[in-house]
C-alpha cells in the first residue's frame, strides 16, 4: 500500500503507518459519502432544521425585548440554543441569553396544531445538596 521510498523511511512502523493511512481513508470515504446525502437527499431536512431554530430563536428575543425596562435603551445581547429535541413533528428548545438576568426560556413547537409555546422561567437559586 505504501511505497517502498515510505517504508524505508519509517523503518519498523510501516505497518503502523499504513493502518493510520487506510483509517484516514476510509474516514475521508465516510464523510465524502456524508456530504453527497446532504446535498442529494438530506438538504431539505438541514434546511428545515435551521428555519425552525431561527423561528425558534426570534420568539425568545421578542419576548426578551417587551420585557425589557421601556426607560432604558435596548442592550445588545445574543440568544442561543442549551438544548433542543425533534420528536416526530415537534420540537423543543430550551434557550438563554447573554443578559445577566437569570432567565431561561422553553419553546416548543406543535407540529399537529402548527402552534408554537414560550415558557419563560428565573432561576432564583442553585444549591448543593448533600446526604
């Protein structure tokens, strides 16, 4: 598999060389095969995976900026996924922002009723518990 000018080089670990290159090989095989599923059949479902996360995304910054205090400015401040989950056609996320405010927010999304639900939760306290 390897060319003798290689094997001279490596000396005793030809065959150990060798096996890393046909691993390396074969992982490039997978993911080339990996990608052509995307692009042929999967795509779509990628696609409609970064929609719902986005619409997902916009409800819980909406919701942060009408409840944010109306007398100061708007901060800038980022949301991000912790958690999501498909379950047949529904989803769920559980989101936070970079705001220093506590809060954590549940989205979920009814695939039967085409619905979306927020949940908007405050940790008020986290403790250590020991028996």
């Amino acid at each position: 598999m390897l060319s003798s000018a290689v094997s001279k080089r490596f000396g005793e670990y030809p065959n150990m060389v060798s096996d890393k290159l046909d691993a390396f090989q074969r992982n490039r095989r997978v993911q080339e095969e990996g990608d052509k599923e995307i692009m042929e059949g999967n795509f779509e479902q990628h696609f409609k995976q970064s929609i719902m996360d986005t619409r997902a995304a916009v409800i819980v910054a909406d919701y942060i900026k009408e409840h944010l205090d109306k007398s100061d400015p708007v901060p800038y401040f980022e949301v991000y996924i912790v958690w999501k989950c498909k379950t047949l056609q529904n989803w769920k996320y559980l989101f936070s922002s970079t705001l220093h405010d506590g809060m954590y927010y549940e989205v979920t999304y009814n695939g039967d009723k085409d619905e979306w639900y927020l949940d908007a939760y405050k940790k008020f306290e986290n403790r250590c518990i020991k028996f």
